[in-house]
C-alpha cells in the first residue's frame, strides 16, 4: 500500500477487499447487535420511577437491532458470512470490563433497575452515542456516496444523531430533577475510560486491517500515529466534548408519539 493518510482513501481500500469489508461490517454487526440487546434489557428491567423512559430505551434498542441486520444484509450482498471478532476489537465489552455502564450479568438477571443504574447508563450512552454519531459523520462524508453501504450509512448516521440528543435531553432532565452531581461524574468517569478503550480498540482494528490489506511498516506506523494523536488531545482535554449537555435542536428524538424505527435497507 502505499502512504496515505486520507480518511477516504483509507476506507475505499477497506471496503472494496472482501476480507477487510467482511471484518468491517462483523465488527460493527457485533457491536449494534450488543446494543440492541442491552437496551432491550434495560427497557423491561427499568425502575417504576422511570417508566416513561422505557419506550424510548425500547425504540432504542430497536434501532440497534436494525443496524446490526443492515450490515449483515451488507454482508449477505456481496455473498459473504460474518467472522468472529477479535476479542481486543470488541469496544462494548472491554468497557463493561472496566465497569462502564450496566453489566451483562446484571442485566440478565429478572430484577428491577435502580435510579443510579438508569443514570449509569445514559451517562455511558451519551458518551458512546457521541462517538458513534462522529464516527458515523466521517463515514456518511467518505463514504456516502459508496454503491454498497451508502445509503446504509447515511440512514444509520441519522438515527445515531436521534439517539444523542435523546441522552442530551434525558439527562438534563434527571439533572433538573436533582441528580446533577452524580450525573457529572458518571459522565467525567465514562468519557475518561472511553477515550483510552477507543484508542486501543482504533489501534487493534486497523492492525487487522493492516495484515489483511498488506499495509507496509511505515504506512500502519502513520495510521497508528494519527489515532495515538487523537488520545493525547482527547486525554488533555478534548474529552470534555464527550460530558458537556445542552438541549438538542430535535426534541423528544425517542418519543413514542413517533413512527418506529426507519425502514431497512442495505
């Protein structure tokens, strides 16, 4: 390969070998197939306090599940079979290792959420959610126009967008209602742990990327320079875009009184 550090010639060269493309879409299956399942949890677990959150927690998980089909059907169109995923590439479960947001045992377990966990969990979602929505925004940018996974990306990238400002406006609503201070350091403690499992994640992902494709030494050493100088910004301060809140533009992104989610297609 040779060097290249744009966004989009790094991406075209993923998506259009099969192994690097199948790797992709297994990678992001996973993850959105995790969400769906979690956030379906968390609905039918939340407390009485918080039923009104449950459809949209539900609507949520919802949305997941249709983009962990949408990259599958993204697989099934070029007639190709998802892979296991490295363990050190899996972003959801490394930050339930560290503690971030609600465990799987917890949330298998048949009994109610509390306040604190409902707290928990939409301070680790905005954070997420806030990666999700700019890593979704860089690839709507390079890759919006892609004959196979445009139109996907551009559909998925508006529902991450919803699903920010939805934690935007549910946790200034539970901090109105008195629960500023924890929120703050949920917040502060997610983004801080988040910053530091995407780096590493970035770095494990474009390794694979780079042995399937053949990057040389020099050409993955610059990849890996740029995702090392994203965490040095982000841990000297750009973190911080990751815990601010303020009111989104779209209200009630969630809401019940909304149609369900988007039609599918790949």
């Amino acid at each position: 390969m040779a060097v290249k550090l744009s966004a989009r010639s790094l991406f075209r060269e993923i998506l259009d070998n099969d192994e690097s493309y199948r790797l992709f879409c297994s990678i992001a299956a996973s993850g959105e197939a995790q969400g769906g399942w979690e956030n379906g949890r968390i609905a039918a677990l939340v407390p009485d306090s918080q039923r009104d959150l449950a459809p949209k927690i539900a609507r949520h998980g919802a949305d997941e599940d249709k983009h962990g089909r949408l990259f599958m059907a993204l697989l099934n169109k070029r007639g190709l079979e998802a892979v296991r995923i490295p363990e050190d590439t899996d972003y959801t479960m490394i930050l339930e290792g560290l503690g971030i947001g609600l465990a799987h045992e917890k949330l298998r377990r048949d009994e109610q959420l509390t306040e604190r966990d409902v707290l928990a969990y939409l301070a680790h979602s905005r954070v997420t959610e806030q990666r999700a929505a700019e890593e979704m925004a860089l690839l709507k940018k390079v890759a919006g126009d892609h004959p196979e996974i445009g139109r996907a990306v551009k559909m998925i990238s508006r529902d991450e967008d919803a699903h920010l400002a939805y934690c935007h406006e549910e946790l200034l609503r539970l901090a109105g209602a008195g629960h500023g201070r924890t929120i703050r350091a949920l917040l502060r403690e997610s983004a801080l742990a988040e910053i530091k499992v995407y780096r590493d994640v970035s770095l494990a992902v474009m390794g694979q990327m780079a042995r399937i494709l053949g990057w040389s030494r020099a050409a993955f050493g610059l990849v890996a320079l740029g995702i090392h100088g994203r965490y040095v910004f982000e841990r000297l301060g750009g973190w911080r875009r990751l815990v601010r809140l303020r009111m989104p533009e779209q209200r009630d992104a969630l809401g019940t009184g909304k149609a369900g989610p988007a039609p599918e297609f790949a």
